[in-house]
C-alpha cells in the first residue's frame, strides 16, 4: 500500500518523521503533495500530542477520487484547520459549518496527516484554490491567521467607519492590521514597546502605543472592536477606559487559562466579548480574494521540511523570535 511522509511530535516534544498508508482514493477525495506549509501558535500546543502535525497547508492536487467535480490535477490548493463537517445541522446549511457538532478539526481529527508532510488527502470541499498573486509561501500561513483575523473582521459587523485596536504585532496581530486598514478602518496598534512602530505603520497602523510603563492610555476616539492578537492576558484596567459603548473584544489566540475581566467596567460599557475561530469556507474565500486583490501578505520566514528544520523554526516560534509567521518548504 502506498505512503507518504508526516512529521510527528513525541510526549517529549520531539519531531520526527514517520509514514502515513494512504489507500486508494475514494469518493470526493484528493491526493495533495505538499509546497508549504505555515507554523502557528497550535501547532506548538500538539508537539507533545503525538499527531501529524501542521494546519497551514498549501500545495498541488496529485490525484483526485472518482467523484471529485472541480478540482483537477496541478491546480494550487490549500486547506486549513477544519477538514469536514456533517453537512445537515442548522450551522453547516446556514455557513457556520466550524461549529458543526461533528466538525473534523486539526488536533481531532485525521491525526495521521497534516501539513507538515509530503502529502495529504482531503475532502474537495474543503479544500480552497489559491490565487495567482499569492505564491504558495504566501499562502500557506493565511489558512489559519489569517482566516482567524480576516473572520473576526468580516462576520461579526466591523465597518470602515469603526476604530479597531489590535493588541500585539506578531503573526495574528500583522495580518489584523492589513486586513483592518485596507477595509478602511482606522487602526490603532498597541504593542509592548516601540520596537515594532515603524513596521505597524508601513502595515497600515494609523496610530501606534507602547504599553510600556502606561499607568494609562490616551487615544482620543475610543475603540469600536479590539482585536486581541498577543500570548499574554491583556491588562484590562488599561484597555477598558478605552473601548466605546458596545464595543467588541475578540480574543484571537489560543489560551487554556480562563478569560479573566473586571466585571463592573465590562457590563457598564455593555462590551461585547465575542469567540471568534477560523473562518467558514464562504468566508475564507472571500478571505484569499480579499488579500489577493489588496496584496495583503505575511511577513515570513522558511525553514526546510525536515525534523531538524521543524525543530527549529518551533523554537524560533516559543522563544518569540518569528517575525512573524514561519513556513516550511520541502527540499
């Protein structure tokens, strides 16, 4: 029976390389060999989990199963974090198939492949074709950043008129700010210190803070959405005297702690606390239009596919030296 080659995190967070069976295609399968693939914040969550690790994947269709209808051999593709859903609840027949009660999500599902591999199999719908304007490198690291981002933005009411803060300038936050500036929103960054002013600006960033040594802040119009994009708890004494009535936090990246707020400046404010995950299909296409069309892309960095480059471009990735997402590429 023919393979292909995943790479695997042990109980001791080691990577290494193992072989995943791949039988004959069926059905709305397809053979996708993969280009890259991006590294997120998830995938350092799973390292000890012992599965095919990766969820930013982009590639070329290899083979296609017997009922696949729009996908043909060559064509660019790439999938993300959700790989199917039921197909009949109300969530998936009204596009909000990422809270499908029988979702397949990275870390749950198909733990014998990823995008940190030679190969994958996947179901055509939920595979996403990539724009011209986007090489696969490109790509790879906004099936889930940037889909994360781009569906806070886009589902939940955000307008050009708003004033959007985003919290960090890392891999989530970098893409918050383009998407949030060329949706014409003015955008107002905070970060830890003045490190990153210059590059938040050349992204869109119409006003910049460093956090540091702030016993508080003063921006003038209040936020109307704030986008939470850093690893830490925000201190949220300094951040709610800032957002506007019935405005929206977004807290965008993975945590286990609880989310923790002063509850009387909260409902004082009537503030919105909105979970927001990846981006429901219809979405994340308009998500790679979107970024096609304005020349919305992360700022990389390659490591090769192999154990020891997965190694280290995760090490780059928990000691906080990515700048700002990193991809793997076959050799």
């Amino acid at each position: 029976m023919p393979s292909f080659t995943v790479y695997k995190g042990t109980q001791e967070g080691k990577i290494f390389k193992a072989e995943t069976q791949r039988p004959d295609l069926t059905n709305d399968q397809v053979l996708v060999k993969v280009t890259a693939s991006g590294i997120c914040g998830t995938d350092e969550h799973y390292k000890c989990a012992g599965i095919a690790l990766g969820h930013e994947g982009a590639g070329v269709v290899d083979q296609v199963g017997p009922n696949v209808r729009h996908l043909k051999k060559n064509d660019r593709v790439g999938w993300g974090y959700e790989h199917n859903s039921c197909g009949s609840c109300d969530q998936c027949l009204s596009g909000r198939e990422t809270y499908c009660p029988e979702r397949e999500m990275y870390g749950e599902a198909n733990l014998d492949q990823g995008s940190f591999a030679s190969h994958g199999v996947w179901k055509e719908s939920f595979l996403f074709r990539l724009p011209d304007a986007l090489t696969d490198a490109e790509a790879a690291p906004l099936m889930c950043g940037g889909a994360t981002v781009f569906n806070a933005l886009h589902t939940y009411g955000v307008k050009s008129t708003d004033r959007v803060g985003v919290l960090g300038v890392g891999g989530l936050g970098h893409l918050a700010i383009q998407y949030a500036a060329k949706m014409g929103c003015e955008v107002v960054v905070f970060s830890g210190s003045d490190n990153k002013k210059e590059e938040a600006h050349k992204l869109g960033a119409s006003e910049f803070v460093s956090m540091k040594g702030k016993k508080e802040l003063n921006i003038g119009r209040k936020l109307d959405a704030l986008l939470v994009c850093s690893s830490v708890n925000p201190d949220w004494s300094l951040l709610l005297p800032i957002m506007a009535p019935n405005s929206t936090i977004f807290p965008l990246t993975v945590a286990f702690d609880n989310f923790a707020i002063p509850h009387l400046p909260f409902i004082q404010s009537g503030i919105t606390i909105q979970g927001s995950i990846v981006a429901a299909r219809a979405v994340h296409r308009k998500m790679l239009e979107f970024s096609a069309f304005h020349g919305i892309k992360p700022i990389i960095m390659e490591f090769p596919m192999s154990e020891q480059g997965i190694e280290e471009a995760m090490s780059t990735l928990k000691d906080g030296k990515m700048r700002y997402r990193g991809v793997l590429k076959p050799q």
